[in-house]
C-alpha cells in the first residue's frame, strides 16, 4: 500500500485528526478497481476502499450510526455501528472497516442486536436528560435510537441530577455536558471544518470529557460562534443560545414597540419545521404570523441589504480611486456581512483585518436605522423599541452584542432568533403557518432590489457589490453590459483616456483620479452625470428603456447616509450609524477599528 500523502504543513489540526487521503493508484484495475461483498445475504460490488456503511446504504439497508457524519473523516468511537463480518473474531465497526477483499457481512444477528444495546445503555449511564425537556426532544439521534432498539429501563444506571453546570457564557452556543456522548462530532467539526480548534477531547478513558482551553467558558476562547458544532451534535448537547423568553417578554409589554426583521434565508427554511419539503419559501405567511404573534411591524431585511451594498460598493471604489491614483490602499476588500468570517480573522489573520470592509452587515444597519430614523420619524423613543432579527446563523446573536454596535446609544439589535427558535414560537401560539393568509411586509422597509437575495448564496454580497460598481462607473445596467458581452470597461476604470473621450460632449476626461470616480461626481469638481453614456441620459429624461429594469440614479450616498459629496482626503467619512467603526471612549481596538476583547453573557 501507498504511504499516506503528506498531512497539508497550512492545516492547523494535528496529524492524527487530519483526514488521509490516499493517493489514486496508477493502474486500478490491476488491483482490483471493485470488490464484492455480501451484506445480509444480498451480493453487491462496490469500489474498492467503500466503508461497509456506504455499501449497505447503496443497497438501501440501515446501519445505525452516531459519531459518524459525511461531513466528516472517520471516528470509529461509538461502535454503535457495529457489524458481524465472516472470519472476523469481533465485531467491527461499519464506518470505519474498508472493504478491500471479498467478505460476508451480517448487519442484524442476534449478537449484533446485543451489542448495539449493550452500548446504547452505556451512553445513557452517562447522560442525563429528560427528554421532554430538552430542546432536542422528537429531534434526537440518541433518543430515536433508544427508541428504535426498545429502551425501556437503564440497565447500568442512570444519572439523576445533573452533574455538570451549563456553560452559556457564549451569546452563541450553549454547552450541556450532561448530554454529551463524546462522540467528537463537534471536535471533528470545529477543527477539520472550521479551522478554529476550540473544542477537543479532554483526559482519558472514563474521564473523557469534551472541553476547551483550560477548560475555560465558551465564552471566554477563541470561538467564531459560527454554530457548526451544533449543526452536527447528534443530541441537545449543544444547542444555540435561545432569547425567546425574553423576545416574548418584550411583545407582551405594551411599553415596548417590537419590530422584527426577517432575512430570505430563513424565510425558505421555516416550511421545513412545518413538515414542507426543503427550499419552498414562505415569505408572505410568516409575515401573516409574526404579526398574529405580536410584532409590531415586520421588515424585510433586504432593505438593509441594499444599504449595505451601497456601502461596501463605495468603499471598494475610493479604494480603487486610491490604488489607481498609486496610493496605498487595502485591496482586495472582503466583505464583513458574516460575523463568524469577522472573528475568525480577528483572531487568527489579524493583519488581514484591513481588507475587511468597514460596512455593518445588513442585520445591524437595519437595526440601526430602526433605532434612529425610524425612531424619530415615529415619535419613538429608542429605548421602547425593540429590535429582533430573524437570521441564519448562530453568529448574528454574537453581532448584535458586539459592544461598537451601539453608535446610536442603544443597541441596533436586541434580539437574534434562528430558524428553529421563531419557529417554536409559532407553534406555541397555535399557528398553521403554512395555510395562513399571505400579507406583505410593512412600509417603508419592503422594498429592495435582488442584492438582499443573492446575499444568501456564498459569494452573493460581493456579487451583489461588484454589479452596483459595475452600474455606477459604467452608467448602464449590469443587464445591458451582460447582453453586449461588454462588462469589463478596463480602460477606464485605469484612468486612461477613453477612446474618443471628450469632456465637451459629456464623455469623461482623464484625471488624476481616474474617469470612474468623475462619473461618480465623487472627485474634487466632478460632475454627477459627466460621462453617463446616451442612452442613460435618454432613461433619465423618460424617453426609452425596458420599463421592467431599474434606472440608473445618480448616487444618492451624500444624501441618504450623509456622505459629502465631495471627499476632503483619503479617508472616508463613513455615517457613523452604518459603519463598524465608530468613535467609542475607552474601548481598546487593534489597528482598523477591531476588539481586543470579547463580550460575554453577563
Ligand atoms: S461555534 Fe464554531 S468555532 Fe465555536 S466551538 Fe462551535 S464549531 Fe467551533
Ligand atoms: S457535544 Fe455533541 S457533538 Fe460534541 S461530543 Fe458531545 S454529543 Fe458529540
Ligand atoms: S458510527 Fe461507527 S463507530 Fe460510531
């Protein structure tokens, strides 16, 4: 056999949890490029090297698994998988036996039944839950295997206090070790997948323990709050940080106005806890319920999507402005919407933390225009408002509670809900959330372009980003670029001298900026609408256009969001309330704006 590849020196895991791959033979056929196999009497032939679980599930037979997940590399620590396998003096392991000869497997013998038992009463000797209270309840592997091998009694005992506190110093994830069964999911994901390292198996034999740092808080190490672990924990041993309470609090004070945002993302997830099959959005039926729950007003979180993009698109091109005109600057600009992406490079490529943009994620703007415009135009005071946002992700609870997101005075967001925790509340009010009446979002925050959307797929923000600057220094839309395959303007965007330019007939000189940022009316003297090309100008007189498509707007920045339409230096004078940089006394920031310390739960 070919000695495993090379452990990658860039991967921080060490060695012996690092996946091996091994290398492709040369010739596979000369070894033998498929093998056959038995499984319960059924012959089948698999490539060579297939786990006999991923060759039973091929022939649609059930092998019970709990520390393995196919996201994964291989365990092997639960044996709850375990398998009868002709010639073999024990049982072995299904997930993690590769079969590379000829065998016979029996997957439910009498003695295979045993032990799957065997081992499931030890699991629960250990852990202690009552199902019915546990956030995990009807959702559990454990419990649907008890279930499944007619658990009815512990065998080898079981616990009948909690033994360990709950560690919910993060505003993230909350950890039970009660309900571990240390089947190192969460080490495997946080370490293999995430790169970040901060859960690892602890001490030996029965005093194995999953921990962190000197078994430190969640809290209080090096943790992204990204909620993968708990994507992937097979029990209610971890589970995200859940504010319902408090949101039901705030609803049933009639003192407070509670205002919901809800991202697109959640919207097409929500069916799914209501028996829908995955991907059909219910947009308009949650909007039916959330009010019917109390809210209220109900916004749409691609509103401040499209803040957002505008942005992080004008901030990507005053640094192009800065780069064309042989200026440093710090390029290429990352966006900064995902707060686990933040802290990751907070924490381990610091001296990245420049290329970030300095741009709030839609989550906060909207939270922070809420708790300001909104606020006055209402006659609201800041403090009875309450902000609440519907996410994805575990890590926008952490964002809300970042201490510089407060530039107004009062927190942007109160409140992060996911998925699961919104729809639990719909179901504790009684609601058919599928077959409810539709409704729209409430003015002034339904309205959006397609930005917001996209911001659900990977790379869709800078997408997002990239077509708005593609519009602002080109003047026409992106759609019309795509159709003359000319979507590229090079020329101009290095401040050469357009073809044919002549500043008399509207065309865009060369200058010491570049011919973009005129357009932009951004560089000192600048005209708006200098260089927009005819038929932008036909748009903006009302003559011609495909009626469907938006006009292109000379940029509204300077108005909407304070920005001086001319730039005194380099620097950009961001509006305060949307940038993740704020003027803060006493607060203790790395270069470019970035905590040095993290909050905790109080
Ligand atoms: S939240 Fe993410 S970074 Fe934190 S422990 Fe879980 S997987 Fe690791
Ligand atoms: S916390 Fe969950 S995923 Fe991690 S070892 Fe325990 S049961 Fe497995
Ligand atoms: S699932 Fe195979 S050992 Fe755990």
């Amino acid at each position: 056999m070919t000695d495993p590849a090379p452990a990658n020196p860039s991967r921080r895991a060490p060695a012996s949890q690092q996946a091996q791959v091994l290398p492709a033979p040369a010739n596979a056929a000369a070894i033998g490029g498929s093998v056959s196999l038995t499984i319960n009497g059924t012959a089948l032939k698999v490539p060579l090297g297939t786990t006999i679980l991923e060759a039973a599930r091929t022939a649609g037979i059930q092998i019970p698994t709990l520390c393995h997940h196919p996201d994964l590399c291989i365990a092997g620590v639960c044996r709850i998988c375990c398998v009868e396998v002709e010639g073999q003096r024990t049982l072995q392991a299904a997930c993690a036996y590769p079969v590379t000869a000829p065998i016979k497997v029996s997957t439910h013998t009498r003695k295979v039944r045993q032990a799957r038992r065997h081992v499931l009463d030890l699991l629960l000797s250990e852990h202690f839950g009552e199902c019915y209270a546990c956030g995990r309840n009807l959702n559990c592997e454990l419990q649907s295997l008890a279930r499944d091998y007619g658990v009815d009694g512990f065998r080898f005992g079981h616990p009948e206090r909690p033994r360990f506190p709950i560690d919910r110093s993060s505003y993230s994830v909350v950890r039970d070790r009660d309900k571990c069964i240390l089947c190192r999911r969460c080490v495997r994901t946080c370490i293999d997948l995430q790169e970040v390292g901060t859960l690892e198996v602890l001490g030996r034999s029965d005093r194995s323990r999953i921990g962190t740092f000197l078994e430190k808080p969640l809290g209080g190490v090096v943790c992204i709050n990204c909620g993968q672990c708990i994507n992937r924990c097979p029990t209610g041993a971890l589970r995200a940080n859940d504010p319902t309470d408090e949101v039901w609090a705030a609803i049933q004070d009639p003192a407070k106005h509670v205002v919901i945002q809800t991202a697109p993302s959640p919207r097409a997830a929500i069916g799914e806890c209501f028996g829908l099959p995955p991907g059909r959005a219910l947009t308009l039926e949650l909007n039916t319920a959330l009010r019917l729950c109390g809210f209220d007003k109900v916004f749409d979180t691609n509103f401040a999507a499209d803040l957002t993009i505008m942005e992080e698109t004008t901030e990507l091109l005053l640094r192009l402005r800065e780069a064309l005109a042989g200026r440093a600057a710090a390029l290429p600009q990352f966006s900064s919407c995902s707060p686990g992406w933040v802290k990751y490079l907070e924490h381990f490529h610091p001296d990245y933390l420049p290329h970030l943009s300095t741009a709030k994620s839609p989550q906060q703007m909207f939270g922070a225009v809420i708790k300001t415009w909104y606020a006055h135009q209402h006659g609201l005071a800041p403090r009875d408002i309450v902000t609440v946002a519907l996410m994805p992700c575990s890590a926008k609870k952490f964002e809300c509670n970042r201490p510089e997101m407060d530039a107004s005075g009062f927190k942007d967001v109160d409140y992060g809900l996911t998925t699961r925790e919104l729809a639990k509340m719909i179901s504790e009010t009684g609601l058919d959330l599928v077959h409810l009446p539709k409704s729209d979002f409430d003015a002034p925050f339904g309205t959006a372009t397609g930005s917001g959307v996209i911001f659900g797929a990977t790379g869709g923000v800078m997408e997002a980003a990239l077509r708005t600057l593609l519009e602002l220094v080109t003047g026409e839309p992106v759609e019309d670029l795509y159709r003359h395959a000319d979507i590229t303007p090079r020329a101009r965007l290095r401040g050469d001298q357009a073809p044919g330019a002549d500043p008399a007939k509207g065309r865009p000189g060369p200058g010491p900026a570049g011919p973009a940022v005129h357009r932009l009316g951004l560089a000192q003297g600048g005209d708006p609408q200098a260089g927009r090309g005819p038929r932008h100008r036909q748009r903006q007189a009302g003559h011609g256009g495909h009626p469907a498509r938006r006009p292109v707007q000379p940029l509204p920045l300077h108005r909407v969001h304070g920005l001086p339409r001319r730039l005194p230096g380099r620097r950009r004078p961001a509006h305060p309330h949307l940038s993740r940089h704020p003027p803060g006394p006493g607060r203790r920031h790395l270069p470019g704006g970035f905590l040095l310390s993290y909050p905790q739960v109080p």
